[in-house]
C-alpha cells in the first residue's frame, strides 16, 4: 500500500487505522455496562460459609531455624 508524496515518489503508508479498533472496544463497553448490573444482583444470594475451627494465618507462620552439621 503505497501513496504519492508531494514531491512524486512512492512511500509506504505505515501508520494504523485505530478507527476499527477503537469501535470494538466502544461495543465492548456498552455491552459490559449492559451486563453488568444483572451481575449485581445474582450477587445478594450468595452467602458466604463460616469457619467453625482452623488456626488463623498469623499463627500459622512462626519462624524457624535450620542447622546444617558441618
């Protein structure tokens, strides 16, 4: 794909057309902001389960010490 210059010769046309690009990711957002309040409300009947035993992180990770004989 070449275009005339002003002074005649050929060159290369390089640059990127982001006009496509730019319409799909403007599609994209309106399809995600129409799906997106449907997530909103399936989300109120998820209950969450609770822990009835287990240790906590913090007390999980203790520090330790390694020997090596030599």
């Amino acid at each position: 794909m070449s275009i005339k210059t002003a002074k005649g010769k050929d060159a290369l046309f390089t640059e990127i057309n982001i006009t496509p690009l730019t319409d799909i990711f403007l599609v994209l957002l309106i399809i995600m902001m129409v799906v997106a309040p449907t997530f909103q409300s399936n989300d109120s009947s998820i209950s969450m389960p609770e822990i009835n035993s287990g240790v906590a992180i913090e007390q999980k990770m203790q520090p330790f010490l390694l020997l090596k004989k030599v």
